[in-house]
C-alpha cells in the first residue's frame, strides 16, 4: 500500500479512534518505516492460535424483498441463536459484535477440531429444522491477531472469504489445516471440493458425515447489534407473531432513509503477511480518520469499523453530496473506495456499539452493491434511491442480479 509521506488525517489521531495498535507506530508505518521486527514485537500479545468458525447467509436480499423486515430479522436471528448456543457448549466464544449477517466464534487449541465440527453439523441440522433461512460455514485451524474485538491475518482472511464466497446453504467447509487435526476415531467424513484448490492451495473440504451431538442450546444471547428490547422481540417473534410487539417497533424505530455505504479497497498485498497486516490496519484507521472530518457523515454514521461505514440521511441530496465529499476525501490520502447508494424503509435503533443500529433491505442492496459489485471511486446508485436526487449528471446506467433480485440504476 502506497501512503503520501505525511498524512493529515493521522496527524491528530487518537488512541479512541486507533484502538489497541499504537498510534506511534500507525504513523511509522504510513511514512515509510516498515520495520517488520517492531511490527512483530508489537502484535505478539495479540497472537492467537485455534480453530474459527465463520459463517454467511444466504438469499438475505431476496428474503427482505419478500417477507416483513421484523419477520426477516427474526428468522436471521434463529440460525444465530443455534451457532452461539452450541457453540459456547463446544468450548468456543463469539468474535466481534453479529450486526450482520454473518458470525465468527473462536475455539482455543485444548478444544478438539472434531467436536467443534460435529456441534456444527448438530447446528445445520437444527437450522434446517426450525428455519427458513440457510447458512454455510467454513472452519479453520491458524494463526490469527484478535484487535480491538476483530480477527486480523492472513488465517482470518480465509476463513472469513472461503465462508462467504464458497460455503453452500447448509454445509459445512473445512480447510485442510483444519482437516489435519481429525483422526480416524473422531467418525466425521470430509469429501474434497477440488475446483477451490486454486482458492486455498492446502484444499478445502465438504463435511459429509459426523457424529450427532445433544448438546442442549443454554447460551443464545449472541453479540447483537440491538436493544435489549428489539433482541427480546425478535426472539418472541420466532414463535408468536405478537401484534402489538411489531406495532410498537415499526411506529417508534422503521422510516424511510437514503443508505450510503462505504468500503475501503483491499486490493493486494505482495509483502509479508505482517506487512499485509499493518497496511490494512492503517488503511482501516486513516479510513475512520478521514470520515471523522466530516460532521455531516458523522452525524449520519449508522456503523462504523474494518474500512466500511453504513452512513444513513432523511435527505437523497445531502447523500448524494455528502458521498461525492469522502470520495475525493479518500482519493486524496491514496485510498480508493467504493460506495453504494440504495433507499427505502430500514429500522434504526440507538445502541452501545455506535451511535445507532440499522436494519433493512436498503442496508443489504447498498453492501451488495458496494462490496460485491462496486468499482473503485465510483458511486454505484439503485434507480430507486436515483430518483430521489436532482443533482445527478452523466454516469453510466447498470442493471445486475443481486440475490435472485434485479437491481438498476447507475454509476457516478
């Protein structure tokens, strides 16, 4: 990654907005002292090893065009619900806070690989049964970085990309890594998925037999995202349709809003994987850094973290004007990004991890839009949320499928 020498958005930085990694050392990076002994010696204490487990749903975009956003949420929360409950009963803790729609647990080296994954398959087992929605899932044994609440390093990469882009509804992926630690005795049966050899060189695994468990689901109060009451909600609504419940939510927390979302582009890394590291945790700070300048963004920040920000208006125009503002802000600290532009009806709720929460079919158009089918510093606008702006000249019209729904609009 190449950073102008010296960087204003690092210049007041504070340790709030950097977390755990020093901010000293942010700085040396960003202006060229690459010494990767003081990089290693500084992510020593972070230095974990064991087997993480992450997950993706499937079809979430298609279901909230469908069905009613509360019932979507309440069906997304179940299958979450089942992960972290036998989960915690394998040995593992949550990773991060599950504000979307994927999650991440950890499991210590002591807990064994084998009943890890049978606690997975008993998972997808119990999401068949009791919903509607499907997940796939990835587990892998490495070497990862926990910060600021998050897993950084090439392992977590993995993980977290073979689980998103290449798990199928309903199974279990495991890398070979993972695999190694299986014996014979352990009753589980791995089938190789050979078209991802040139994804993940050690290979990669489909579960196709393992042990049942019993384990008994204690623990389903996953790291949400929400109030306690609208956690509360959800979990009664996946049993009763509680009128009065939904009611309440929709009148005190669903308008109508304009969602900007914004990622920083990874692009790649040619170094080691500790060089890869620390760009990408500059990469990500200089990114907050730069989206603090702006009272208007922060004023509309939805959430915030890893080099992507959901930033949400009552008014298409100040949208619209705010992104153009972080794109040319961006370009010039030499980061590119992307950002995608949707609007509609989302739910937005005060809570602990930032100044609100949000939910909705505009949140999950515009990550789609942005992460999956952006182009760097270009904003990419659905037709819907077009059509509420009057300052938009030139672009190119596009039309794609984002999980079997057709999206058009245009490019800025």
């Amino acid at each position: 990654m190449k950073f102008p020498k010296m960087i204003p958005a690092l210049a007041d930085l504070s340790q709030d907005v950097a977390g755990p990694v020093p901010v000293e050392l942010l700085r040396d990076w960003a202006s060229g002292t690459t010494d990767e002994g003081l990089a290693a010696e500084l992510l020593r204490p972070f230095a974990i090893t064991g087997t993480v487990v992450a997950t993706d749903t499937s079809g979430l975009s298609h279901l909230t065009r469908e069905r009613d956003l509360l019932d979507v949420l309440a069906m997304v929360s179940r299958p979450k619900e089942i992960v972290h409950a036998l989960g915690r009963e394998a040995g593992g803790r949550a990773i991060g806070t599950w504000v979307a729609d994927n999650t991440e647990m950890f499991y210590a080296p002591d807990r064994p690989v084998s009943d890890v994954v049978a606690a997975m398959a008993d998972a997808q087992a119990r999401i068949k049964a009791e919903s509607e929605v499907r997940i796939g899932m990835c587990a892998h044994w490495g070497d990862f970085y926990e910060i600021g609440g998050g897993l950084y390093g090439r392992d977590a990469e993995t993980v977290e990309y073979l689980a998103e882009r290449f798990s199928a509804p309903g199974e279990v992926l495991l890398t070979g890594a993972a695999c190694a630690r299986l014996s014979a005795g352990d009753g589980i049966a791995v089938q190789r998925r050979p078209e991802l050899d040139v994804v993940h060189t050690p290979g990669v695994f489909a579960l196709s037999a393992a042990p049942r468990t019993t384990r008994v689901e204690t623990d389903l109060r996953y790291p949400h995202g929400f109030t306690d009451a609208v956690f509360s909600a959800l979990h009664q609504l996946q049993t009763t349709d509680a009128p009065r419940v939904r009611e309440e939510i929709y009148r005190s927390l669903l308008h109508e809003r304009v969602v900007v979302f914004v990622a920083r582009e990874r692009g790649t890394t040619d170094g080691a994987p500790i060089t890869a590291l620390l760009d990408a945790l500059t990469g990500d700070t200089v990114f907050e850094a730069v989206l603090q300048r702006f009272p208007a963004a922060v004023a509309h920040t939805a959430s915030l973290g890893g080099g992507l920000a959901i930033l949400c208006f009552e008014e298409a125009e100040q949208a619209l004007q705010v992104s153009y503002a972080l794109r040319d802000a961006y370009l010039e600290m030499g980061l590119g990004v992307k950002v995608g532009i949707d609007a509609g009806p989302v739910l937005l709720f005060a809570n602990h991890h930032g100044p609100s929460g949000i939910a909705g079919d505009a949140v999950n158009i515009a990550s789609k839009l942005c992460e999956d089918l952006g182009v760097e510093n270009m904003l990419t606008v659905t037709a819907r949320a077009a059509a509420l702006m009057h300052d938009i000249t030139g672009g190119a019209p596009f039309s794609t499928r984002v999980s079997r729904v057709e999206v058009s609009g245009i490019r800025l």
